[in-house]
C-alpha cells in the first residue's frame, strides 16, 4: 500500500537522523564521568591527587631524612653499647677497688709498728680520758705524733723502695671506683656523652694493663685520666650553672 504523501522520503530520512543522533547524545551521558547510574547516588566529590613535588624537594628532603635517620642509629647504637658494658663494667670497677682496698690493708697490716696496735691505742685513750690538765694532754698527744711518725719512718725503710711502690699503685687502684662512679654521673650530660663514653673506655682499658706498666708509666697515666675526668667535671659545672 503505498505511503501518503506527507510521509515522503525525506521526511522519514531526516527522522531517522534525529532518532541516531538522540540516542548518541545518550550514550555519552552514560559513559560521562559520574554518569555511571549505579553511582547516581553518591554525592562525594572526586578526590584531585596533589601535584607532585618538585624533583630537587625529593632529593633534598630525601637527603635530610637520611641524615636523621643516620644520627638515630648511630646515638641509639652508642647508648645500647653503654648500656650493656656498664653492669660488667661497674662489677670490674667495684671489684678493682675492693681488691686493692684489702691488699693495702694486709700491706699495711705487715709493716704496722707497735704504737699502732688496737691495744696500744686503746691504753692511750684511757691515758687521755684521765688527764683533765688541757696543758699535759697536749703534750702526751704531741709525743706520741712524734713516736708514730718516727716508727712509720722505720717501718717504711725496712719495707723498701718495693714495698712503697705497691702501696702508691694500691693507692691509685682504690680510686678507680671513684673515678667510674664520677663519670656515669657526668654521662647524664647529653653534651658529654660521646667523651663520657670514650673516658669509661679508656679508664677500662688501663685497669686491664695496669699491672704491666712500669712504675712510671702507672702514674702518669693514671694523672692523665684524673685530669681528663677533671675536664668533664668542669665542664659540666660550666653548662649547669649556664641553664635558666
């Protein structure tokens, strides 16, 4: 049957044309970012990543982390080593100084002149306590200074230059405890702590070559770290005093 006039093949042409173009024009709707339908729901705004950094930023914060990075290691590194070498450490030094504490005394003990004795001391006390002359209590005091220094003279002479050496090195041993005990407290400075560090390193060390030193070589090392822990302890004072 054929079609009425009004329905020429232009017309229906120039329809089809629209209907195509009406359903492209769909379609990109639906494939638009946040034209998804299943999303039509969701109001949040998509999130915009930042701009990256410029790469001379990267290298320089890089750079810095690393650097910190390194100094935490190295000061937790340092502070874990102190912190297991100090109990042995402290039992060596307590132990060095107990030892020579006894030695000295047994030394002295051999060498201790009759005026010396417990109960050489204990009749002169009972002399003393007897005597209310201020006068004659000097005197008898001032005697008996004389006759113990002149017996530790002898005592000294017939114990020799050997005898003598020991007890200054004993002497010197008894302090080591003293000198370590003065340098943990000078480590709770946080500016000496790396020289605090190398002190109680170096204080180990002579106490184990101690005995192979000659008599000189004893002393002067021995003064060289009194006078070094003198530093630190100046040193200390100085920041101590500075702080508000």
């Amino acid at each position: 049957m054929p079609l009425p006039s009004r329905f020429s093949k232009p017309v229906i042409a120039g329809g089809m044309a629209a209907g195509l173009l009406l359903a492209a024009l769909i379609g990109l709707k639906l494939l638009s970012p946040g034209g998804d339908p299943g999303n039509a729901g969701n109001s949040s705004a998509v999130k915009i990543p930042p701009p990256p950094q410029d790469s001379a930023d990267k290298a320089s914060s890089g750079d810095t982390s690393r650097k910190s990075s390194a100094q935490r290691t190295a000061t937790g590194n340092l502070e874990s080593e102190q912190m297991e070498t100090a109990p042995s450490r402290k039992e060596a030094m307590v132990a060095v100084s107990i030892r020579a504490r006894r030695d000295l005394k047994l030394l002295r003990e051999g060498s201790r002149n009759e005026l010396e004795s417990a109960e050489a001391r204990e009749e002169f006390a009972e002399t003393i306590r007897n005597i209310s002359d201020l006068g004659e209590r000097k005197r008898l005091l001032e005697e008996r200074a004389d006759s113990m220094r002149i017996a530790r003279n002898k005592a000294d002479a017939e114990k020799g230059f050997p005898g003598r050496a020991r007890e200054k090195r004993l002497i010197a041993l008894m302090q080591v405890q003293s000198l370590w005990r003065m340098n943990s407290y000078l480590a709770q400075n946080r500016s000496l702590k790396t020289e605090s560090a190398q002190f109680d390193d170096q204080l180990a060390d002579w106490v184990e070559k101690s005995e192979e030193m000659s008599d000189e070589e004893f002393h002067q090392s021995f003064n060289h770290l009194q006078r070094k822990l003198n530093e630190l302890r100046i040193r200390d004072q100085a920041a101590s005093t500075q702080q508000p």
